[in-house]
C-alpha cells in the first residue's frame, strides 16, 4: 500500500508543481500529454527490451536446448503482444484527443513586462 501512494504522489507531482490546471479541459489535456509523451513510449521501451530478451535467450542462451528455446519463443510473443497492445493504447488516446478537441499546446498567457507600455 506504501509503495502505491508513492507512486501515486510521484506520477502526480508535475500537475502539483506547474499548477496550471484550471479546468477539466486543462486536466484532460495534462493526462493526454502524460500519457503520450511518459508512459507509452516508456512502456514501448520495456516491450522492446523483453522482445531483444526473448531473441538473445533463443538465439545465443537455448541453441542448443529446445526447452529453453520453447521458453524464448514465449517471451518473444509476450514481447510483440506488448508492442501490440502499447500501439492499440496510443491510437485509443490519440483518438480521444481528436474526438473531445483536446489540444495539445494550450495558449498561456504571458505576464506583461515593466517598463514597456502599450
């Protein structure tokens, strides 16, 4: 329970410290980005790593072992159904942010500087 209240606080903290969230739309606009820009390319790396893992195991580890090169060929498959369901998740999310009309680089307005007058 520890561990998920950290984690929790640790995915949350850039909305806390730039503090810019004002509405719902600002929020949706700030999970999308978090989503898109974060997780699934961190997510894209991690199947990418198990798929790389699943070949150096089937190639150079089981050769000569057709067991262990049975237990590859599984890690290999878990590997592409990542990239499968991680390409599936950003269509989704890509999806919903053209179907709700989130956009992606909100105007923010910038402070006036002294000394200079309209």
């Amino acid at each position: 329970m520890n561990k998920l209240v950290f984690l929790s606080a640790f995915l949350l903290t850039p909305m806390l410290v730039f503090a810019q969230i004002r509405d719902a739309e600002d929020l949706g606009n700030t999970f999308i980005n978090l989503i898109n820009n974060v997780a699934v390319p961190l997510l894209m790396a991690v199947a990418f790593i198990v798929f790389i893992y699943g070949i150096f195991r089937y190639f150079i580890a089981g050769s000569s072992d057709e067991a262990k090169r049975k237990e590859a060929t599984q890690i290999i498959l878990y590997g592409i159904i990542g990239f499968a369901l991680m390409v599936s998740v950003w269509g989704l999310v890509n999806i919903l942010l053209n179907t709700f009309d989130f956009q992606e680089n909100v105007p923010r307005v910038t402070p006036p500087v002294r000394g200079v007058q309209n």
